[in-house]
C-alpha cells in the first residue's frame, strides 16, 4: 500500500513545486501561466520559454541565432571543463544559451526580444549572451521597432574570461547606438540581476522596470557584506529599494507586468506626428474678466482648494503611467512625470506634484529638490527619443533650499533641465496652473509655449521675499505682490506668456472639472500647431525664443559712454 503511494507520489512528483518561501506544494497546472505562488504571491523563477509565452502575443514569438553556442576560448576547467560545463546546462534548460532572442507582437505591437534564463549558469554573459544583445539592437535598429529585454543573471561568464568581461562594453555601446537612432529600449529586471550584465544593458533601458521580487544591482548581497562587514537590511536591493533610490521607473508584479509592457510598447510605438483627429470645438471661453488685486492672485493660488496636478492629470489626460526615479542619487515625488494621452495623443507628462492640504508626504508642499529636477530632465530626453511631445505643469513656490539640496548640486540640475530643454528635439509645450515661483518654476517653463491660467503666478521670488529685501517689511508682501506684476494678464502683456487660459469665474476650484476642460483644449490647440512642424524647425524657433527673453528691454541708452573697444559689446546688446 504504501510502496503504491510512494509510486504515485514519485510519478507525480514531475508535477509539483514547492515555494521557496512559504514552503508550500503546487502543480504546475495550478502556477501556469505566472509561476506565482498561490500561497504567498512570491514568484518562482522563471525559464526563458515560460517567460516569452507570458509576455508576448500568442503564436507571435519567432526566434533568431536559436542554435548559437560558445567556443571555448581559454579552455578553461574548474571541477569540471567549460565544454562539460556547457552541456549540462544544455541538456537541463533545452537552450543553446543562457539568452534568448527573437521578434515578437506585445499588444499588436512588434518589438525585439532578449530574454536571459538564470538556469542556463546562473544567466552569465558570456560571448553568446553578449551577441544575442548586440543583434537584438541591431534588429530594433533596422525594422525601427523597440527593444525589449528581460534579465535574470548574476554576472559574467568567469569560464569565458575577458572575452565574457567586455561584452558589458559590447551591449553598452549596442545600447548607445538604439539612443542614436531614437529606438526606445524598455528593460525588465527580474530576480536576481548584477554585476556584468546590470552595468551595461539592464540598468540603462529608457523605462526599466523591476518585476516585484526582483534584486539588482553591482555587487551581491554577500559580496557587499563580506567587504563592508556590514549587514544589510533585507529590503537592501530589492524592487522597492530600486524604485525608492531612483534606480527604476515603476515596479509591477508579475501578473501585472504583461499589461504593463504592453501600454509601455504602445507609447513607444507612437511618435510625433502631424495630428490626424479633428480636435473637438473648445469650451465658450468665459470672459477674463477679473483684474483681481495681485495679492489676492497670490492668496487664490495658494489656496488648498485650488485644484492641482493630480486634479489635472485625472481630468485632462487619459492611460497615465507614471515613471520615478533619477536613475543617479533618488526619487523626488515632488516632480510628476510620465506617459499620459491627450486627446488621445501620446505624450510625456512631467509637474510638480503639489499637496497644499493634509500632510505633505514628502512632497514639500511642492519645492522641488535636485532628484526631482533631473528625473524631469531624464524623461524630457526619454520624450525626444521615443518621439513624444512634452507638456509641463507648473506649481510651485520655489525648489527645494536645503543642505541636502546643496550637496545635491541643486543649480546644476536646474541648469541641466534649461540646456536640456533648449535643444530637445520635440515640442514642448508649458502651462503655468499654479504658483510659478522662481527658478523651481523656470526650469519647467520654458519650451515652445508658455501657457498660464487666468488665476496662476509667476515670479522672480515670493512677494514676501521680495518685501523683506527691497520693502525690508515683509508685512509689505501685498505692495510688493503688485509691484512684480505676477499675474498672468501682466505676463501677457510683457510678451513672457503666449496665451492666458481662462478659469471659471471666481476661480479654478469652483469649477475643477471645467477649468481641466479650458486648459486642455488650449493645450491641444498648441500641441497640434507644433506638431504640424517638422522639430527641425520647432527646435529652431524655440531657440531664436530663448534668445530674445528680455531683449527689446535692453535699451541703447545715451548716456553711456565707453571705452571704443566697448562699442562692439554694446551694439551687441542693443541689436
Ligand atoms: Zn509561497
């Protein structure tokens, strides 16, 4: 009886997996198609083959380089010979190779596809996995689709020796060439990914995402503690951490993540193009009537009922996907960005996401710290690349001041996002919705237009800033509110903003949903104009813009009078 058991047992033993975390038994029917633990959502590693059925569109997959294996450059023996070595893996993964490579539709949509299995030697690069990543950039590169890679390894091949070490250099530089040539490459990092193969391809996609579970980074875990002495926390390297550093742009678990790629795939599919739809007749403008007091200006936009980012970014775009993270020191929530449609147009989104009410969360009521600056300068590049027009929406009283902020080199990410902006080849178009205060505020509005609600405020420093230097009063902010003409009629008439939009009358908030319904006709009217340009010429404009920010305000004078080797300086000025 019980031998008969243990035959039963042993027959289906084939059929049933233990969760390396809670210990418990599922078949494989059970964890098909996820390999996600019924018990305790962990998921369980994943082959290559398992991985593609779940990611791309059934019957789509088509393989390349399938029978492509590895010489044996150093003969290299440890226990056993490489050559030995090899074809164990072979025989137990059924892959020539610890990579797979091929073309395949994700929600319709063709893309390249490397996807690493860490059962074929733990996913090392060696030459094969090196190539397989080459020629999946190549592939993207030539049918103009975009690349998608999966990894799970723990570095390079030691067997392959230096031949294995360089071919971090050989996928950068693939990398490198999909940049060039604006193909968007989206990088999925799984459980676990470092050293080789993290410090060239899998850290460096356009979007990477870490499947939740996942660990990655330079160095593992054990080597980090055996060189420092230290223990790491158990979070250490894990997706949150990623994406709390600033080192990923969203995690998603494993259920989640064919949706995922497949929304990521469709925004990387679009590019900037004449516009095909018919906008939609605008909203009757309500007349700006209002001339408030500048100071009532001030206190209106202030005011934690005025609707802000989030408000704008639920009412006037729809499929929003946000992205985090620098990819260098941090995560700033303070700065929105993402992918979003506008009127169904594929665009990228970047804000200041400001909490006036309740607790700030972190958000520092919307001062901006350098993190912040640079993840906006990172997606404006990411925008230009995939070929997606950027709008900005701004509302803040000011980056961040503060030690950390120093140290973080806050002037330089604010001067990076400007020269970033300067020469970004795709339309840019700004919309001032709240307190545009200073240079947190310059940095995300300049572009190809700058629009502003009738209520918002832009400024060279708070009015009680302000008073306090020049009144030397701050009780004078409401005199020096009117004195720095802030409001947006003010602005319009200095020729620094293109278009007032209109809010309901009495204000944005008393009427949330309209307000997003006037600002986002206005930005699609914008939109569409550039759109129709080809970006030679809207980076060109963009730059005669810049170039004439204050000028007819240099005056010639006739007082001046200057040495003769001056003269050529000042007509200089006045031209
Ligand atoms: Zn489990």
């Amino acid at each position: 009886m019980a031998d008969a058991l243990l035959a039963r047992i042993r027959a289906t033993a084939d059929r049933w997996r233990r969760c390396p975390t809670c210990g418990g038994w599922w078949s494989r029917r059970v964890l098909e198609p996820c390999w996600t633990c019924p018990g305790c959502a962990s998921p369980f590693r994943m082959s290559a083959r398992r991985r593609i059925a779940l990611l791309v569109d059934a019957g789509t997959f088509v393989e390349h380089d399938a029978t492509l294996r590895p010489g044996d450059p150093l003969r290299f023996t440890d226990r056993v010979p490489y050559p030995t070595r090899y074809e164990q893996a072979r025989a137990r993964t059924g892959l020539s190779e610890a990579a797979v490579l091929g073309t395949a539709g994700i929600g319709g949509t063709r893309v390249a596809l490397v996807v690493l299995d860490f059962d074929f030697m733990g996913g090392s690069m060696g030459v094969v996995v090196g190539e397989k990543v080459a020629r999946g950039a190549e592939i993207a590169s030539a049918e103009r689709i975009p690349l998608l890679t999966v990894s799970a390894s723990g570095g390079g091949r030691m067997q392959e020796g230096v031949l294995a070490l360089q071919q971090g250099a050989k996928t950068a530089a693939a990398i490198r060439s999909l940049r060039d040539a604006g193909i968007p490459y989206i990088s999925v990092l799984t459980d676990p990914v470092l050293g080789g193969v993290h410090v060239s391809f899998s850290s460096a996609g356009d979007v990477v995402i870490a499947e939740d579970g996942a660990r990655a980074g330079f160095a593992g875990r054990r080597v980090i503690e055996q060189t420092s002495g230290q223990q790491l926390p158990p979070e250490f390297q894990s997706a949150s951490f990623l994406l709390r550093h600033g080192h990923v742009d969203s995690v998603a678990t494993r259920p989640e993540l064919p949706r995922v790629l497949r929304r990521l795939v469709s925004y990387a599919g679009t590019r900037v193009a004449p516009p095909t739809v018919e906008p939609a007749p605008a909203p009757a403008m309500p007349p700006c009537d209002e001339d408030i007091d500048p100071w009532e200006a001030v206190r209106r936009v202030r005011a934690t009922h005025r609707p802000r980012l989030r408000h704008y970014l639920d009412a006037m775009f729809t499929d929003v996907f946000e992205l985090h993270g620098d990819r260098r020191s941090g995560e700033d929530p303070v700065v929105f960005g993402g992918f979003a449609r506008l009127h169904g147009e594929a665009v990228v989104v970047i804000g200041h996401d400001r909490i006036t009410c309740g607790p700030p969360e972190g958000r520092n009521n919307g001062m901006t710290r350098p993190s912040g600056y640079r993840k906006a300068t990172r997606l404006m590049v990411l925008a230009a690349r995939w070929g997606l027009p950027v709008v900005t929406l701004v509302d803040t009283p000011g980056a961040h001041p503060g030690a950390g902020s120093e140290r973080a080199n806050q002037s330089e990410a604010i001067a990076e996002t400007m020269i970033t902006v300067a020469g970004l080849a795709t339309p840019v178009v700004c919309a001032v919705i709240g307190e545009g205060g200073s240079g947190g505020a310059l940095a995300l509005s300049i572009g190809d237009r700058l629009l502003m609600q009738q209520n918002a405020t832009y400024s060279i420093i708070s009015p009680e800033g302000c008073a306090a230097i020049l009144f030397s009063d701050s009780a004078k902010a409401p005199d020096a509110a009117r004195a720095l003409g802030l409001r947006a009629v003010d602005l319009r008439r200095h020729g620094v903003v293109d278009e007032v939009v209109a809010e309901p009358p009495g204000g944005a908030h008393t009427d949330p949903a309209r307000a997003a319904d006037l600002l986002r006709h206005a930005l699609r009217r914008h939109l569409d104009e550039l759109r129709a340009r080809p970006v030679r010429t809207i980076v060109a404009a963009r730059a005669r813009r810049l170039r004439a920010l204050g000028r007819d305000w240099c005056l010639p004078g006739d007082d001046v009078t200057g040495p003769v080797d001056r003269e050529g300086d000042r007509r200089e000025l006045v031209r």
